[in-house]
C-alpha cells in the first residue's frame, strides 16, 4: 500500500474569518487516539466551537467534536475531550506573548492530514465587532457586484 501523500482537508473552522482577524497561522501536529484517527479518515469532524489554551507552557485544543468512531469498541474515544497540540518551543512562546494581549485567541482554522499525519492549522486572532463583521459583508458584497457587472459589459 503506498504511502499518503498531499493535503486531505477533513474539517474548516469557515466562521472563524468571519468573526476575527487573524494575525499569525501555525501547523501544529495534534496527539489523537487510535479511533479518533479512524473517525478522522471518515471525514466526520467540526471546528465550529473549538478553541485552544496554553496551560503549563502546552497548548491545548478544547471542544473540538470529533465523533465517536462507530466500529469502535471500549477503547472508544469522548467526542468532545482535550487534544494536545504539538509546536516547536519556539511557536509556543510567540503565540503566549500574543496572547497575553487582552482580546487575542488561539483559534482552528483547518483540520487535516498531511501525508498521512493529522494537522491542525491554529492562528493567533483578534475578535471583530460587529460594525467590522457588517463593514467586511458590505465589502465582499460591492466587489461580487463589480465583479457582475464587470462580467456582464465584457459578454455584451
């Protein structure tokens, strides 16, 4: 059987540019359980309320669902526990410096393998306000309109 190669996405955290602004992004490589990994191959994941700590000079990724594998036995995983992130010293002490900022997070963006190893791709965020998130809305929405309108003079 040939070895993994390339970049399969299992999970996206979509909301997570909608309401922060990312700073910094990380691949961290993430410690899972023999049936977590196999419920990953399935593809069944979601970022949507997950978020990461940094305890003990650790980062930790918290309420990430990854569901409970269904061929799995007692040696099941919870859906819902704590994952420990893998970084180099180095990113740990960059990403604890930023975040000692009041407003700043550690957020998932992307959830994947990466020749055949999980990934998770973390970034250093600041919250938006609401006037942003409806400034950003507006935006995306008048370039979609010049892109049409743009579209429509060039076919005639």
């Amino acid at each position: 059987m040939p070895k993994e190669s390339g970049r399969k996405v299992v999970a996206t955290n979509r909301k997570a540019r909608h309401n922060y602004n990312i700073l910094d992004t990380y691949e961290a490589g993430i410690v899972l359980m023999g049936t977590e990994v196999k419920s990953l191959r399935e593809g069944r994941a979601s970022l949507a309320e997950g978020f990461a700590t940094l305890t003990d000079d650790e980062l930790w990724l918290e309420r990430v669902y990854i569901p409970e594998y269904l061929n799995g036995s007692w040696t099941n995983h919870s859906a819902r526990r704590r994952r420990k992130l893998l970084l180099h010293r180095s990113e740990i002490e960059k990403i604890a410096v930023k975040t000692r900022e009041s407003g700043f997070t550690i957020v998932p963006l992307q959830l994947y393998f990466s020749d055949g190893r999980a990934k998770v791709e973390v970034a250093v965020a600041k919250g938006k306000r609401d006037y942003d998130k409806r400034h950003a809305l507006k935006e995306a929405q008048d370039k979609r309109e010049a892109q049409r309108a743009m579209r429509q003079r060039n076919l005639g």
